[in-house]
C-alpha cells in the first residue's frame, strides 16, 4: 500500500505546483485529505488492524510519509513532533479511518447472507483466544483505551452483534486526543512548580 500512497502524495505536490497552491496551506490539506488519504484506505480494513491498538498509532509507515507530507506542507523540520503537525493541520492520524472502516466491514459481515462467510468469521473469533495475530484477536486488542464503553465494544465482537459507529467514533476520538489532555495537565504542573519556586525565592 505505501507504493500508491507515496503516488498519491506526488499527484498533490505536482498539482499544487502546477495550480500555484504550494503557498496556500487550507487548500494543500484539502488536497491531502482528497487523494493521500483515499489511497491509504485500500483493504485497510483487513490489514491495518495491527496498527489500529493504542500506541500504534506512528507505527506504520504510510503514517510516517504522510507526517512527512504535512511536514513539507507546513513548511516545518521533520523532527517536529507528529502529534504537534496533526493538530496543527487538523487530521486525525490515519489509524481513526483504518479503525472506522474495519468497524464498518465487522458490521457488514453480520448482515452478510453468505453462511460460508459467516462461519469463516465465527471460527476466526474463536481462534482469537489462541492466535493473537489473526483478524478478530487484533480487532479486538484495538478497543482497549476507549472510554467508558471498550468492553461493551468487545463484547459485542464475540457475541456477533453490531457495533454502534457513533458511539465508536466519538470514543476514538476522545482516545486519540487523550495525548493533548496529558499534555496540558503537564504544563499545568510544570507551571504551578515554577510559581512555587518564584515564590519560594521571593520568601528567601
């Protein structure tokens, strides 16, 4: 997959190039987001699931050409911290589509009519609890971290019911954002210790 990705990402830089847009920073994420991403997307379903779990998230390579991308978009050194880029830009690391469109797909196979199929997925499921590398155990292992509701969402895995996609999404969301949470109760504390050593100072 990284070979038509990394095609996709030359379409954008020559377009842009061509149409004079390389200074205009909304419209080269719009064009990030309506060719990188669609190429990233293919079967990504079956798989991405090992870079759907928590802390995978920069694990994939078509992850690191695309920090690379919006990088060169943003003008900035490739040492800037890929979290700081995405929040800039305004993305979502590519593992929030990966994981919806796997979700999308678990739920179209309980409506599929197909027995063969079913009965493919069940004993996948099944063999989950001893092969940790097939389909359903990494799906599975990619639920943890959510909030409240990651157990519902497993659950619901190994007893073949559907998954709510709204409820999920917002849930990944909030996952994938939990770093900026972190990060500012940091700085909070970072702050409150300088403004107690000022004070401390002061007292001396």
């Amino acid at each position: 997959m990284l070979t038509p990705f990394m095609a996709g990402c030359r379409r954008i830089r020559q377009f842009a190039s061509e149409h004079r847009l390389t200074n205009k920073l909304h419209s080269m994420l719009w064009l990030t987001k309506g060719y990188a991403l669609p190429a990233s997307m293919y079967a990504s379903q079956i798989w991405g699931t090992r870079y759907m779990k928590q802390g995978a998230e920069m694990n994939c390579p078509l992850q690191t050409v695309h920090m690379c991308l919006l990088k060169g978009i943003l003008g900035v050194k490739r040492t800037t911290p890929n979290w700081s880029v995405l929040r800039e830009c305004g993305q979502e690391p590519l593992q929030f589509n990966w994981f919806r469109a796997a979700v999308r797909f678990y739920n179209a196979l309980l409506c599929s009519n197909s027995s063969t199929l079913a009965k493919a997925f069940k004993a996948d499921t099944e063999m989950s609890t001893i092969n940790k590398k097939c389909w359903s155990a990494e799906f599975l292992d990619a639920f943890h971290g959510l909030e409240r509701i990651s157990s519902d969402f497993q659950h619901r895995v190994r007893t073949c019911q559907t998954i709510p996609q709204s409820q999920f999404v917002v849930d990944v969301r909030k996952r994938l954002r939990s770093i900026w949470y972190q990060a500012n109760q940091l700085g909070n504390v970072d702050q409150m210790d300088k403004a107690a050593r000022k004070k401390k100072k002061r007292l001396r």
